[in-house]
C-alpha cells in the first residue's frame, strides 16, 4: 500500500480515534457500576441549620443518642440535647460533666495538651426508665456514671471508672452497645493505648493475643439474635507476604457468656472472628480492605428474599493505595454462616494458615452461646483461644460491591440508610447516604433486580463541609431527604431533597429519586412524604424513563377522541396509571410535558424521541460506527494505492536482474560493487560500444570501455551467462 493510501486510512480513523478511545475504555471498566452522578450541589444550593456548640474550642462532636424527638451530643465537658426537627439546643437538659482539677493537672504531666485535658464525653445509654449510662475521657483517665432523673433533675446515682468501657483519647475508634443489661465495649484499656480489648465485665479478650487483636480500630457494633457483633479493622496476623496489610474483620461473642473455668473465668469463651470480603471479583479480585462505617441491621426485600437482614458497610483501600471507595451489602445469614465453617490454624510461626479438620473440633462446638461456659470442659476453652479466626471470608451479596467510587479526591467515611421507602407504585427502595473524608455527601439508592445484582444510582453529590473536613458520623432526621451530618467542629441539619427545584415531569422522573414523584394535577415535583394521596402521583425509579409522563392519571376513566381508530375497553383500564402500557396512542394531549424548548407541540410525540435513546444505544452505535470507519478507511486506502501505482517497465524478473548488472558494470563504474582492473567487452552481448563516449577515472585520464583484446569473454560467460 502506497503512502498515499496510508495517509488517506490515517486520517479517516484519526477522526474517530476519539470515539472508538471511549467505547473501549467503557468496555474496559465494564466491571464499575452506573456511578455517574447526577447532580452535584454546593453547600449555599442546600437547605441547612448548624450547631457549633463551644465555638471557642474543638467540640469532638459525636452522636451518644437519638429517638422520634431529640437528638443527644457528646462534647467537650457536657451533652447537647437538640431538637432533632429544627436544631433548638435544649438548654435546661444540657448536662455539663468537666474533668476535675486533680484529673487536668494529672493530664498535663503526663504530656498532654490542655485540649486534651478535658471531658470527652462518649458514651451513654438509657438502662432503664429515666436512668442513664454515660462515659468520657476525663482528661486521659475514663470515668462513668449512672444518672437518675427525679421530679425533673437529674442526679448522681453512682460513679465508677471507666477503663475499658470509655476510651482515653476522643479522637480513638471505639465503639459500645448496651445489651442484655451490661455495656459491651471495644476499646483500649491503657494511656498509651496499646492495649485493645472487647470488654464487658469482667470478660475480655487476651492481653497482648496478636490472633485475637492486633492493632485494631473499631467501627461499630450491633446485637444480633443471641450474640454481639464488632465490626473494625486491624493488621491480619495471617498475611505471609512481606510487609503488612490491613484486613475488615467480623467478631462476636454470646451474650450470655460467663468465662471459662479455673484461669479463664476472666476471658471470653466464645470470642471468634472472620474476615470480611469487599472485592471486585475475578481471577485477581481487586480488595477493598478497610472498613469504615457500617449501617444497624435492615430487614426488606433483597435477593427474592423478602425477609433478609443486611447491613451497608463503607470500605477503602489503604491511604498508600489507589484512591478507592466501595459500599458492600452483607447478609447476617452470611455472616452466621461463615461462623459455622471450618476454623483457621498455623502449626509453627512460619507454617501456613490452614483449616481445622472437622474430626479436630471439640465438642461442644467452641464459639457456640451454651447454658453456663464456666463447666465447659479445658479443651474447648483451649481450643478457642488458639483458633479464633474463621477459615472463610464473609462474601458480599451478590458477589460484588454495590456502589465504587475510584477518586484521588476524597474516600467513604460514613455510610447510613434511610430503609425500604415506599413509592408511589408500592414498592420499596434503599436510600444510602454516603459521607466522604473532604466534607460532602453522596444520596445514592440502591434499585434491585430479579435477575442480577442491584444498581446503585448516585442521585446527588452534596458538599456540607469545608474542603478537607472528613464526615465522622451520619443519622437519618424525619422527613424526606433530612440527615444530620457529624465533623468535629461542627454538625448540621442538611436537607438532601432536590423535587423542588424541578418543573418537568421528565427531569423529576429521570432524578429516580424514591422521595420525588410528580403531581401531574399540581404540575411539579413534590416529595413524597408531603402529598396526602398518591392518585396523581408519577414515579419510575427503576428505568427513570419519562415516558409514564404521557400518561395523566383521571379520577376514573380514560377518554378518548371520537375519531380514535382503535376501540378502547374502558373498564378494562385500571385507574392507576401505572398499569397503563406506555406504548397505547390515546391521541390525548398532556399538558405537562408537551413543551419542546420553549415551543407547543401536539402529545408528546416530539419529546418521545428525545427520551427513548439510552447509555446502551449508545455504545451500539459507537461501535457500529467504529467498524464501519475501520472498514472505509481500509476500502480507501485499497483504491488509492490502485489508482496511484506505478508499472514496472522491465516484463520479467530475469530480465530486471540482468539490467541490474549491467547498470552496476556499466554506468556506476564508481561504485565499491564494480571491478576496477577489469572490462566487459559489450561486443560478446551485442551491445554497441561506438556510440559510448570515452569516461574519465579519478586522474582525468580517458579510458577506451573495448574489451574484445583483454581475454576476458571467457570469464565474463562463467560470470554472466
């Protein structure tokens, strides 16, 4: 192919370069889910109250409790009670706890700053009707106390020390329930804290047991059927490659376990552990290893299983890692299952991990809730000791995450729920909220499917905090699209509902927003929880289409022209709109979404055409048009190098080869390739050497080119001939 031919290819399919770039990398992330956002709002578009608390000092907010009314604030040396509607501090219920002097000063010697010479409060729990658990640092040196409210005050029932149930340092990941009437705690025991340990008393994990815990932070923890479970992170002794790496871990212990006996009535006789599996899946699944957040326990609909219970669970890779952020779903049927599996042992300090032959395991099964754990026999307490960890991985549903986010930008760092909102349509879906470690907030729902893993659609992008300003905490607040949003500084009451700021029923619907619907008799997008009824109320959170704008819901009967040419059984029509074919020409005229930029138009015809291509259309006719360039460009070159090629003058390779040697023996007499002491008598080949002119050497001298007297015609016939 001639040069011709390539630059006329290359330029055809540079132009598509572009494109054809585009539909190979969308192939080539094909493992992603649909996380491309929406709409991304900055904090003066969003509706918010902030509470700042001691604006003076950092605060190291968290949230201690919540219910229907009120919403309780751990700060620097006292507890906000906030209205959970509207952020009025309640100032008569503030309770103010500051470290005493004795405490402060102690704090100071040992190194701390006056900062951290201060009351943190971190825990506190109702354990009975007007009776309060409550905890804070006390200037590194944890206490409690048990309140009792009377005629209107509260009191001092009791104080006791905290070691164990509180943390030293607020800014430590911890993490506590109250359970079964004790406080299950997940702390540091020690000033340095060195010392982790899952306390209740006066059960707690092994001192210094790097296969129990080893370095780790705690997330969260929750009660679940007869055992509490703690979630966090830490460095897996199990890991035999070089360096160290992080893993997301699942430990439980009975509720009702009473120790051991002999040595061990201080220890847990059913501590175990599991690791948790957030991955994209493959033949090198690609791990995200550090958990973050986690939400309560969610019952609904997931899978086909309409009674499942699932948390959400926030996870990132390492700080030293791509920027990675995953949300995974794990079902506690999972998590139990994994619990019942096989146990993981190392024989020596450089043998592998491997399982427990079942015909090794004790009986009793060792992790089991029993009546009293203080007969079990020593080798099942032994046993438990030396295997705490599960050989199996909790999986998550359906096999992969449910929403990834790869960012240099900003990591997940706080994950909640609003659960199994209603629709208009009478079905249910998941609405996550997202907190990231540079202040913003994703809404995100979670759409299942019957045939396949869910979608995560990323509805919006909300910043709430300045930049570099990480979301701690995330609670739901009533009403539609409310959450309370925790920093150290600072929390606030933002509302994350976008309905109003849409006058088309196709945005609204396209949002797949579950608190927005369109009131077709109103025209605008409302929330849900606002409307009294939902008659004239249109949604599509599953294919977020716009053609159900069409459709306008009547009170009772669909009308139709006179000259319609299909008849229409109207009592065959249900009333809902929902259960109307989209695709069925009533030949009525809408009114609300028969406006095409700026100009009246007949139905909705027009618009049709602008919302019925998708994302797949898409990519369809990318690739078509990829082939289709390939396959012109290559036509095209083809006919140019006919078009511009050039015939050879010579018939035959024989003849070519011998003009080539003559050439050399007779023109180019100056070339390295020539002989120089020897001529060629042109006579023998019938060649005419009259009209040959005399050639000059390098010295100017004439040279006669006759060879017939030099007795060369034999060597030139071996040669030549």
């Amino acid at each position: 192919m001639t040069s011709s031919a390539f630059s006329c290819l290359s330029k055809f399919n540079l132009n598509l370069l572009p494109f054809i770039l585009i539909y190979f990398i969308k192939l080539g992330h094909g493992w992603l889910p649909n996380t491309s956002t929406k709409l991304i709002n900055s904090a003066n578009k969003l509706s918010s109250i902030t509470f700042r608390g001691n604006t003076t000092s950092l605060d190291h907010f968290t949230v201690l409790y919540q219910d229907e009314n009120s919403i309780l604030l751990g700060g620097r040396n006292q507890i906000y009670n906030l209205s959970v509607f509207d952020f009025n501090e309640r100032r008569d219920s503030t309770i103010f706890w500051p470290s005493s002097e004795a405490h402060s000063q102690l704090c100071n010697l040992k190194g701390k700053f006056e900062d951290d010479c201060q009351n943190y409060i971190r825990i506190l729990f109702p354990t009975a009707p007007g009776k309060y658990l409550i905890c804070g640092t006390n200037s590194y040196k944890p206490i409690c106390r048990i309140l009792q409210e009377k005629n209107g005050q509260i009191i001092i029932e009791k104080e006791m020390e905290g070691i164990g149930l509180c943390p030293y340092d607020p800014d430590h990941n911890s993490t506590s329930i109250y359970s079964n009437g004790h406080l299950f705690s997940a702390t540091v025991a020690d000033f340095s804290g060195t010392d982790p340990l899952i306390y209740r008393e006066p059960l707690r994990t092994e001192l210094s047991d790097l296969r129990q815990l080893n370095a780790p932070n705690f997330v969260s923890t929750l009660t679940y059927g007869d055992y509490i479970y703690f979630f966090f992170r830490e460095t897996a002794v199990e890991y035999m490659n070089c360096g160290k790496v992080i893993y997301s871990r699942v430990a439980r212990v009975c509720k009702h376990d009473k120790g051991g006996p002999h040595q061990s009535r201080d220890r847990w006789t059913t501590f175990l552990k599991a690791r948790l599996n957030c991955s994209v899946p493959g033949d090198y699944p690609f791990y995200f290893d550090e958990i973050q957040s986690t939400t309560s326990v969610i019952e609904g609909n997931y899978g086909g299983n309409k009674n499942a219970k699932i948390i959400y669970s926030a996870l990132t890779t390492p700080d030293n890692a791509i920027g990675g952020s995953a949300i995974c779903i794990f079902d506690m049927e999972d998590v139990q299952s994994v619990f019942q599996g096989p146990f993981k042992h190392q024989d020596s300090i450089n043998a592998n991990w491997l399982p427990v032959p079942d015909n090794k395991v004790p009986s009793p099964r060792p992790g089991e809730c029993v009546q009293d754990s203080r007969v079990l026999a020593d080798k099942n307490v032994n046993f438990i000791k030396t295997h705490p960890m599960m050989e199996k991985a909790v999986p998550p549903l359906f096999g992969q995450p449910l929403l990834i986010r790869i960012s240099l930008h900003y990591r997940f760092t706080a994950v909640t729920v609003d659960p199994q909102v209603r629709t208009v349509n009478d079905e249910t879906y998941d609405v996550i909220y997202v907190g990231t470690d540079d202040g913003k907030i994703l809404k995100v729902v979670n759409i299942p499917s019957s045939t396949g893993p869910p979608q995560a659609v990323v509805i919006s992008e909300n910043e709430i905090f300045s930049r570099k300003t990480p979301v701690k905490q995330l609670r739901i607040a009533p009403r539609y699209g409310r959450v309370i949003a925790v920093s150290k500084a600072e929390v606030k009451l933002v509302t994350i509902n976008h309905c109003e700021h849409y006058s088309r029923c196709s945005d609204c619907l396209e949002l797949r927003d579950p608190h927005c619907a369109w009131d077709s008799i109103k025209g605008t997008c409302v929330s849900v929880d606002t409307a009294t009824s939902f008659r004239y109320l249109i949604q599509d959170i599953r294919n977020g289409s716009a053609v159900r704008c069409r459709i306008q819901p009547s009170d009772n009967t669909i009308t139709t022209k006179e000259d319609n040419t299909i008849p229409i059984d109207k009592n065959s029509l249900d009333t809902d709109k929902d259960l109307i074919d989209p695709l069925l020409n009533l030949d009525t005229e809408s009114t609300d979404c028969n406006e095409v930029d700026g100009e009246k138009v007949k139905g909705c015809a027009s618009q049709s055409k602008l919302t019925l291509y998708t994302s797949e259309y898409l990519h369809i006719i990318v690739a078509v048009a990829s082939l289709a360039g390939l396959f012109v460009g290559f036509l095209c070159g083809y006919l140019v190098s006919r078009r511009f090629h050039v015939h050879s003058q010579f018939p035959s390779p024989t003849f070519i080869e011998q003009h080539n040697h003559l050439d050399r023996l007779t023109v180019n007499q100056t070339s390295f390739l020539a002989p120089r002491t020897k001529t060629v008598n042109l006579d023998v080949l019938n060649v005419s050497t009259d009209s040959l002119p005399p050639k000059k050497d390098n010295l100017g001298s004439l040279k006669n080119l006759n060879i017939t007297n030099e007795g060369t015609l034999q060597k030139i016939k071996k040669t030549y001939i």
